[in-house]
C-alpha cells in the first residue's frame, strides 16, 4: 500500500441502550462539567416523550428524520477532535434514517 498518500478512517459506532448517564467530573461543579463536557444528548431523550419533555424538540413534529436533523444540529462543531460525518437513527426494525455529510 501507497503510505504517500493514507487511506481515510472512517470509525461507526453503534450503540443500543435504554439507560441515561452523565458526562461529569464529581470534583468540578455543574457549570464547569456543562462547559467541557455539554450536555448529554442520551440524558435528554432517553424514556421521555419527545413531544413533551425534550425542550430542543419543542415545536418539531418528531418523525425520524427531524429527530436526526435535529440530533445533528446539537452535535455539528461540538466534537473537538473529530468531524460528525453521519447520524444513523433507527426507530424500528423497518425505520431507519441516515443524515450524512455532503
């Protein structure tokens, strides 16, 4: 293989889960925790009802589509060492939705 020229590294993750957590260092306090660390996208939407108790989804009819759209508008320039290069959301078996970057 050419080094001269390095293949590009595209890294998929996939997680399934139905359990919140937050990214939190115990001695530093909210305010500090929220700056390095932002808020926690699972905290938000895990087992709420996304018309009602997911404040970033007011106003957003939450079909699949909109619901990734709007993940990645939360999550675009937030990852200081990586670029987001898709959201892959799946509702059901038979409903999956991908937003990638162009």
């Amino acid at each position: 293989m050419d080094m001269s020229q390095p293949p590009a590294v595209r890294l998929t993750r996939r997680l399934t889960f139905a359990a919140g957590h937050i990214l939190a260092r115990p001695e530093w306090d909210e305010s500090r925790n929220r700056e390095v660390f932002g808020a926690c996208l699972i905290h938000d939407v895990d087992h709420r009802n996304l018309n009602r108790d997911v404040p970033w989804l007011m106003g957003c009819l939450p079909t699949p589509e909109n619901v990734a759209m709007a993940i990645w508008s939360r999550l675009e320039g937030k990852l200081s060492s990586a670029r987001l290069e898709k959201i892959r959301l799946k509702e059901t078996e038979n409903n999956v939705v991908e937003v990638e970057r162009r």
